[in-house]
C-alpha cells in the first residue's frame, strides 16, 4: 500500500540517488508519454524511472518495495493489450535506457542482451556473422527484446521457427523485492523446472527481465517470397490449409483483406493490387534446390486454390517493399482511418473463412468498417477495426465488438490471444477458457516469485483492473493519499 507517512519526495530523492537526477520522471507534463502504450487503454502513472543496468533495477524496486508502491514495467510501449499501463498508477519502470548488446558470440551463436534492446538491433548485430535472430514482430524496429520476453511475442517468421520462448536460453530477472537471479541456461539444458519457460509470457507480472540470453540462427541460404493474389479471401484462406497441408511449412504466410491492401497501397505503395479481395505473402527459406521445388509447389497450390495470380519477387527490393507493406500496415490505417482497435484472436486454419465471415457480420452490424490482417499459417488473425474516437460512444461500441469478435474465435476452437497477450484488455474473457481452479493454481506464481498485487497491477486476471480502480481498490488509497497531500 502507499505509504502516506513517507512523504513521496523523499521517495524521489531515494531513486535520483541510484539512476541519477534525470532518469527520475515526476513532471505531470512530462508522465504524459507514459500514458499510453498501442492499446487503448491508459493511464497517467506517479513516476516514472529509467535505471541504466541489473543493480539500478534492483536497487529501484528494492525501493518501490519499502514504499508500497506499485510498479509496472515497461519497454518500448509498443504493447497492445494495455500491459505497460499503470493501472493504479504508481511507478512504471522503463527499460529502454539498457541498449547494449553485452555479448555476439558466433560460435556459440548467442547473443546477450538487455532488456532495452531493439528485436531488429539483434539481427542486426548478428549479420554480420551470417546469423539472425528469428522472432520477427511486425513491430521489430520498435519494439524491446524485455517486452517481447514479457509477451513471449511471434511474427510473420514464427510459423517455421517458433515464438519468442523458442529462442531465449536464459534470463536474469530482478524480482519483486529486488533480489536478481538467473532463470534459465545458455546451453539451453537446465535441470529441474523450467521457471526460464514459465516467466515467458507471463506479460510483466512476476518481475523485470534484466539480461536475456538469445539464441542465433543460421542466415538461410536463399529466401523466396511470393505474392499470391485472390478474388475471394475463402480462396486465399483455403490456400493456407492446402499448402500446409501439402506438408510445406512455409517460413511464412502472411494474409491481408482487401481494406488493408488498400490502406497499405495508398501511403506505402508496396505493390499489391488494390482491387484484390486477399493477397497471401508467402516466405520460403532454405537450401536453394529445395526452395526452388517448394516455389514451384506453393505456387501450383495457390492455382488449384483460384490464386489469379502468383508473383514471384525478383530482387532482394522487390521483396523488402512487399514485406515494408505487410509490416506497415498497422501505420497505413491512419490513411484511411482517425483510429483503429487491433485485435488479436487464434482460429484453427481450417475455420478461418467462416471466422473471417463472422468478422464482417458484426463490424457491419456495430457499423464500423474492418480490415483483416493474419499470420494465416498459425490461424492468427488480427481484425482491425476502423473507427473514429471523437464519435460520442464509438469507443465503447468498438470494444463490444471487438469481444463479440474474439467469442468467435473461441467458438470456433481458437485461443484468446495469438501474441499480443491478455493484458487490460483480454483479462474478462480469461473466464472463457479457463476454469477457476485453471485461474487459482496460475495466482499461485506471482507469490512464488514474490510479486503481490501491486506488482504490475490490473492485469491478466478476470477483473483485475476493476479490483484496483474500484471502490476498494488502489485508486481510493491513491485518491486518500493525495487528498492528504502526498505527492502522485
Ligand atoms: C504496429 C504493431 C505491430 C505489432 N506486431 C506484433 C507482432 O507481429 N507480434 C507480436 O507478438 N506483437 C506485435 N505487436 C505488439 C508488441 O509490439 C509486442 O507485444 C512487443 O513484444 C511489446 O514490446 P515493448 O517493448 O513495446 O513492450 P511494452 O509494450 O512496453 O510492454 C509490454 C509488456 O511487457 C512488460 N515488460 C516490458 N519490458 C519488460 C521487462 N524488461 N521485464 C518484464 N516485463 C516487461 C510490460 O509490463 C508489459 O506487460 C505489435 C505492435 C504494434 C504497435
């Protein structure tokens, strides 16, 4: 709880005195930023603080600890489903300060890294030695290896490769109470329970990933991308089931609608034909024979599948421009749109045509255009529905929506969240797939970590966030301690 009898300036001087004086936020203009993450929550915190290594973050929660405060952890804030937003306000502490590659050793092809560090950074660093690192989100020029820890985050790659968990060996975390400790081993062999697996994705509620052990793969030696373009998304839909079915595992197979094609088309020009209804973005990668065969096959699928064409990309540019498109999108709805609300449900591949018709029915229904965005090869669809917030009442209808939506989903035998995480957001329909005995024995982690309540609050759990905002929860003790004068 906050400590009203410690006056909160002293607080302040306690964290300048470890992460220095600038590192310490607590102008109310300056917590604007922190406001906000990609969803669309927020929420105003009472400080923010950005220590530089392990020690800084230990000593801050050590501090936070003593003064009952609660601490939400934060990366780039590029996050979804609302895990970065303070709920109950309190401390965020943001990572993005720890920026170094400590360590790229190609032989052992392991990186090591602070949480700070951007996904793309860690390719890039690796190129150089012929290796890369696989989780790709389409957020990678953003987003912090932390964060994409936290979410145990995939991409447009992971259908081939696996998400994030695949490829993190070990972690140091500072928990709660601020003790450091290892999760996890380089080697990736570590006897005993495998805590490194459980930590991953656990979206910033049992502590503060403060190193991450990465694993490095292989450059391939050709990559292929094709563009196959439908009339119909039934057609591109079963495209996806047939090729995976024919037992190729693409790298990739993006899919986009024909509002996103126009969105991407009409600010990053990569190339898709504005007046197809789907296109699929096709990855192979691999030894250059079997590649080549696989091109050959993917394509005749896609024929079989009514594609009313497949294009092959040409040159390492051609291919970049159409992947910039893919992984623009989420920015080119501004073209066409004041707001969007992205949502992030799973649906068996085979399902996905009549998931994607259901999509439609109820954003017409709700009168909001949609535009649907899929990591198709793993059934992970992200509708994205366009909407303008200055509407009195547009913000409220697009969520309802928006549960309609994900009930379909799970409906349809899919899961709650492909990658984005359940955060604020997805927390009330955690009681969808999960049973209350499900709910209690995952409770049971955060104290095993020695995380309460406070420690990134509001989140995950059914109800969480309302047990803090409500009459009883932290919002009261907050509004008491600044009635009695205590700095928030
Ligand atoms: C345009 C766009 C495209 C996206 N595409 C994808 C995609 O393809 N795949 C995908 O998985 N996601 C995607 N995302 C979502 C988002 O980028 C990921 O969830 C990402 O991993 C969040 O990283 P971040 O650094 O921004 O974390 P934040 O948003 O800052 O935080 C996310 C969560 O991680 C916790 N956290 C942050 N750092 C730490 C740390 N060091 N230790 C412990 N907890 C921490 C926070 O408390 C919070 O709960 C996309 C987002 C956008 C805006």
């Amino acid at each position: 709880m906050f400590n009203q009898r410690d006056p909160t300036s002293a607080l302040i001087r306690d964290l300048q005195a470890v992460v220095g004086k600038s590192y310490v936020v607590h102008a109310p203009e300056d917590l604007l930023v922190y406001e906000y993450d990609c969803s669309i929550d927020r929420e105003h915190p009472s400080i923010v603080v950005l220590p530089g290594n392990s020690e800084e973050v230990a000593a801050v929660l050590k501090l936070a600890a003593r003064a009952g405060m609660p601490v939400t952890p934060r990366g780039a804030g590029t996050g979804i489903s609302g895990g970065a937003i303070p709920v109950g306000r309190g401390m965020v502490v943001a990572l993005t300060r720890m920026t170094r590659i400590l360590d790229l050793d190609p032989v052992n092809r392991i990186a090591v890294v602070e949480p700070g560090v951007i996904n793309l950074d860690v390719t890039k660093a690796a190129a150089q030695h012929g290796l890369f690192y696989a989780p790709d989100p389409s957020s990678q020029k953003a987003c912090c290896i932390g964060g994409n820890i936290a979410e145990n985050s995939g991409g447009a790659h992971c259908l081939a490769y696996g998400l994030t968990t695949n490829h993190v060996l070990a972690i140091e975390v500072a928990l709660p109470d601020g003790d450091v400790v290892w999760l996890g081993d380089p080697t990736g062999l570590e006897p005993g329970y495998d805590l490194r697996g459980v930590f991953i994705g656990s979206e910033g509620t049992l502590g503060i990933v403060t190193k991450a052990v990465l694993r490095l793969l292989p450059a391939p030696e050709t990559v292929t991308t094709l563009l196959a373009v439908f009339d119909q998304t039934d057609y591109a839909s079963a495209a996806v089931s047939a090729v995976i079915a024919a037992g190729i595992v693409p790298a990739a197979v993006e899919m986009m609608d024909r509002l996103a094609i126009q969105a991407v088309e009409a600010s990053l020009h990569a190339g898709y034909p504005k007046d197809a209804a789907a296109v699929l973005l096709i990855e192979l990668e691999g030894l250059r024979e079997t590649v080549a065969e696989q091109a050959q096959a993917v394509a005749a699928i896609c024929e079989v599948q009514n594609a009313r064409a497949v294009e092959v990309a040409q040159s390492a540019e051609q291919r970049e421009r159409l992947w910039a498109g893919r992984k623009g999108v989420a920015g080119a709805f501004g073209s066409i749109a004041p707001n969007y609300y992205i949502l992030d449900g799973v649906a068996p591949r085979t399902k996905l045509p009549e998931v994607l018709r259901r999509v439609e029915e109820i954003a017409a229904r709700y009168e909001f255009p949609v535009a649907n965005v899929l990591h198709a090869g793993d059934g992970n669809l992200h509708p994205c529905i366009l909407f303008d917030d200055r509407v009195p009442g547009a913000d409220r209808r697009v969520l309802e929506a928006g549960m309609e939506i994900m009930r379909v989903c799970i409906d349809a035998g899919g899961a709650l969240t492909g990658e984005h995480g359940v955060g604020i957001e997805k927390q009330d329909c955690m009681a969808w797939v999960f049973s209350e005995d499900d709910l209690a024995a995952m409770a049971k982690l955060r104290p095993a970590f020695g995380a309460d309540a406070k420690f990134n609050p509001g989140k995950v759990f059914p109800g969480a966030r309302g047990e803090w905002e409500g009459s009883t929860g932290a919002r009261r003790i907050m509004e008491r301690a600044l009635a009695a004068g205590a700095y928030i």
